[in-house]
C-alpha cells in the first residue's frame, strides 16, 4: 500500500512524487467562530488527516465501530479502499489575519508580511466565490475517491467553525515533481513540469520553495507559500490551431516536449538560436521564454497543478483548464513570472477565473499539531 509521512521537516503534498487526483477545497470560519474554535479544529484535523494518510478512517470507532445509534464518525465509503497515496496539506489565507475576523483571533499581528491577496493581473477574469479562502486544504491521492472522502470528512469535521468557500476537483496530473515519473501532459496535449524543480533539487528548493528557518514570522520556518489559479482553457479553439503555431506558443515540440532550439526533453532551451527567416526559433512571445528563469532574475517555483473538466458550459464547450498550484518561498516569484506572462500568445487561449494565497507553515513533528506556532 502507498503511503507518504504526515510527519516531518516539511509538511507533505509539496515535494511528494505528484499523485493523479486532487480535490481542493478553500475554507472559510463561520460567523463568530472564535480562537478557541480554530484551534480546536486545527487540532482535529491534524488527528484526523493524520488517520487518513495512514489509511484508516478519521477516529477509531470510524464508520462502523461506534453507536449503532448514532451517525458514524467517518463517512464509510473508503472502507476497502488503503491510502492510495493521501496527502492532506494544510494551508492559511491573508483573511485569517486582517479585518474584524483577523483582530477576533488575535492573529493581526503574526500576518506574514508577504501574506497578502494577489495583485490584478492582465486578462484576470476572476470569480469572488472561487478565489480566496481563510483556510485551505489540499488533498491528493492515486484514486479520486480517497481524495473526496478526505475532504468530505475534514469538512464534515469542521461543521460550526468553518465552511467550504469553494472546491475544486482535478484529475491528472500535470506535473512531476522526480525524474522517475514520466512527464504527463496537459488539455493542451503538450508535456507539462519538464523544467519543474524536483524533489531531489535539494538546494533549488531552500532557495525557491521553502522559507528558511530564520524567516519572519517563526511560524512558517519550514513552509511555503502556495498560489492557486483556476485556468479555463479555450480547449475547442486550440484545437483549430495549427500544430507549428501550437508548438510556437508553447515554445517546445508536442511529441517529445523539447524545446524549439533543439535537443531532447531535458536539453536546456537556448533563446539565441535564430531560424533561417532570421526569427528565434523559441519566439519572443512563447509560454516557455517568457516563464523561463532568464525572464525572471533566475526565479523558479514548484508546479503541482492538475486538469479539470467541469461539464461543459452553456455553448456545449468543455469546461475545462488547468487547476495551477505552486509553491513558492515568497510569492513574489509567482508575481513576477505571471507579470511576465503578460505577452504569453497563450493568453489567447486561455483565462484565469480563480485565485488564492495560501501561507503553508511548516512540518507538523512528532505530538504537534498544524499551525500549532501560530497561537
Ligand atoms: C512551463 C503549460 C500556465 C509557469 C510550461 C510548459 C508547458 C506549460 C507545456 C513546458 C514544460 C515544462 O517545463 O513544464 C502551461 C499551460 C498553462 C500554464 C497550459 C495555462 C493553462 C502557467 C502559469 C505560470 C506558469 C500561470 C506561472 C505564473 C511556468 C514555468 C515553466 C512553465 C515557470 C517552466 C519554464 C522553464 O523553466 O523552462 N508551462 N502553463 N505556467 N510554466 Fe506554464
């Protein structure tokens, strides 16, 4: 059976080998819940997520070993089921910390000072109900229903102190986060995490993925920080695009993912190889040069993402993209690659809908709880 820690360094769900389903959700404290009532919660949950990564239901009696008379504990429908691969990362948005909810919990002043919404960006169409959050829980396994039942149960568990603001369910990878899983693609049908920064990157991810332990607040020595980005992809437009102006878009070739420079999937792009029409042969306005490190004062970041199809839309196109997760030391590195991305010629095609910031903190040890150095 596959299971990953829930206890250590780091919290999980960050560097683990990329598992195929996801299901988010962003959370938000109800009306009057108290500092008492988040603790307690951020108590139960660690106990409970930490059950479900072993594979267990989320209390001992779980489904079907308590009152006969009562409604179970766990919801049952994992029962014969195993970990899958579970991972349950927890995360805390700018809104826990400001506003009358911020100074009713006492956190107004343990707000990272990197912990704030995300700017506007060029062509953001964003949707309130699904950006944001005050919590944040994701949710990753090799089978969809372990990842469901997870957060049915964390949710059923949070019942009178916090609220699902919105969720999303992904299938698929489209990252990989260690060279033994093969790069798998996305709606676009090109390979997506070739240039990601991988679990064994030991010194790219303390420079670009976790915040060091003499960071301010002391309370995320060990974290990250994690952007979200609901991505609706113009998938039937694409799909009349020709495949040399979809490869240019993109900056790499379909089949094997390298880039336009040439070389393998792996081979580093060289942005000063020009065609014979006198062109770069990685255009200007590529997806590929324009997120690159030499674009972005070396900046790199990890990519966890994930399709979705959610049904189709009223003109029978599917609705559907790329649920974009990174995660970064600061979130200024995600700022400035998107900020970058303004001339992307992929902003044709797709438009981002959803956005959150999440401040992850750092690895839940033996008898601790998440967010424990918060309080
Ligand atoms: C690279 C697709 C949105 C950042 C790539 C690659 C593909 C891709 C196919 C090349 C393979 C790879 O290295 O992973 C997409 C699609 C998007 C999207 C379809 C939207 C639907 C974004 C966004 C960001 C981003 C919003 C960040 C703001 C990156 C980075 C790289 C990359 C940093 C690696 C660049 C390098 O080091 O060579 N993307 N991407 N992408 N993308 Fe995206």
């Amino acid at each position: 059976e596959l299971t990953y820690a829930f206890r250590g360094a780091h919290q999980a769900g960050v560097v683990t080998p990329v598992q195929e389903h996801l299901h988010f959700a962003a959370y938000d404290l109800v009306e009057g819940a108290t500092r008492e009532d988040l603790i307690a919660l951020l108590q139960e949950w660690t106990a409970a997520a930490e059950r479900l990564t072993r594979g267990q239901p989320v209390t001992e009696d779980g489904a079907v070993g308590g009152p006969l008379l009562a409604p179970p504990d766990d919801t049952g429908e994992t029962l014969d089921l195993g970990a899958h691969g579970l991972t349950v990362t927890f995360g805390f948005g700018p809104s826990l910390f400001t506003g009358e909810l911020g100074r009713r919990l006492g956190l107004t002043d343990r707000r990272p000072a990197a912990l704030n919404r995300l700017p506007l960006f060029a062509f953001d169409l964003l949707e309130e109900p699904i950006s944001d959050g005050d919590l944040c829980l994701q949710v990753c396994a090799e089978d969809p229903h372990v990842a469901v039942h997870a957060i049915r149960n964390l949710t059923r568990i949070a019942f009178g102190t916090a609220m699902i603001r919105w969720s999303q369910i992904g299938f698929g990878r489209t990252a990989a986060t260690t060279r033994s899983q093969s790069t798998p693609r996305n709606l676009f049908g090109f390979k997506d995490g070739t240039a990601n920064v991988m679990s064994d990157e030991t010194e790219a991810l303390e420079r670009w993925v976790w915040v060091p332990d003499d960071a301010e607040p002391a309370w995320m020595a060990g974290g990250t920080y994690l952007v979200t980005r609901k991505i609706m992809m113009t998938i039937e437009n694409w799909d009349r695009v020709s495949l040399d102006e979809q490869q240019k878009i993109m900056g790499r070739d379909k089949k094997e993912g390298a880039p336009l420079s040439g070389g393998g999937e792996f081979t580093e792009p060289d942005f000063t190889h020009v065609g014979a029409d006198g062109e770069p042969l990685i255009p200007l306005d590529s997806h590929v040069r324009l997120s690159h490190p030499d674009a972005n004062k070396g900046q790199r970041m990890l990519r966890r993402s994930y399709n979705f199809v959610d049904g189709n839309n009223p003109l029978g196109q599917l609705s559907a993209g790329l649920f974009f997760i990174s995660f970064q030391r600061d979130p200024q590195q995600f700022i400035d690659i998107q900020n970058s991305l303004k001339a992307d010629t992929l902003n044709e095609y797709i438009r981002h809908v959803g956005s959150a910031l999440f401040a992850v903190p750092g690895g839940i040890r033996p008898g601790e709880w998440v967010g424990q150095f918060l309080f």
